[in-house]
C-alpha cells in the first residue's frame, strides 16, 4: 500500500470552515425534509415548495461559501490538498476499495483515498443542486 500524505491526525478546523460545514448541514438537511412537504411542483406558489426553494437558496449561499473557501481558505480545507485529481491522489482510492472488498477498514488521514473520492462527488452533486436550484428560482 503506498503511505499517504504527512497530514496531521486530527488538525482543528477554524471558525470559519465549522460556520460553513454547519450551514451546510443545516440547510440541507432543513431542503431535503421541505422537499417531501414541498406537495405539488406543478404549483410554484404552493407553500412547501417557497420554503423550501428559500432553505436551498440559503444552501446554494453557503455551497458558494464553500467553494470559495476550498480555493482560498486555509491549506487544510483546500481543495488543491485533497481532491483526487492525479494518478498519485487515485492510487489511494484503489486501495482503499481493495481493502474494503478484504473486510477491513482503510487507515487514512481525513480527506485521502475513498473518503477524498466520496467527499468531492458530494461537492459536485451538491454543487450542481445549487446551480439548479438558482435557476429554477430566477428563470
């Protein structure tokens, strides 16, 4: 198994980055319940669907927010350190797979390997939700 990165066991994540990941659960998860009261989508004044277009426009905020801060925020939370981009980022990946297929757990640092993988499809799915969601509301 090649030896990931030299990252700290546990680093402490600034204010900032703990706002934002908070903002993130919570309007997400506040979206995501609206969206089964949100009732009928073919009525765009429906009551349900305002708050929750509302709740994801406040998670599109805070998705942006996010972005911003994984480009220019501090090295610990960008994304140029953990993002599976290369050849040298996906070995891990592989790894980690093979050893989950050999029913143990992979012994990483946060954001390397599979847990890097899963956590950038996650910000591309919530990014594009985000997107969606704004145009929806604008167009």
């Amino acid at each position: 198994m090649t030896t990931p990165p030299e990252v700290p066991e546990r680093e402490e994540l600034d204010v900032v980055t703990r706002f934002i990941h908070l903002g993130l659960t919570v309007f997400g998860v506040l979206a995501w319940v609206m969206g089964y009261w949100a009732g009928d989508y073919k009525k765009a004044e429906h009551l349900g669907f305002s708050i929750h277009r509302w709740l994801g426009m406040g998670l599109s905020i805070f998705m942006g927010l996010r972005l911003l801060w994984g480009l220019w925020g501090p090295d610990n939370v960008r994304f140029a350190q953990w993002v599976p981009n290369n050849r040298e980022r996906l070995q891990p990946v592989w790894e980690d797979i093979l050893t989950l297929l050999s029913l143990r757990l992979p012994d990483r640092p946060p954001h390397q390997g599979l847990s890097g993988l899963a956590q950038t499809f996650g910000l591309a799915v919530f990014s594009w939700m985000a997107l969606t969601g704004t145009l929806m509301l604008f167009t």
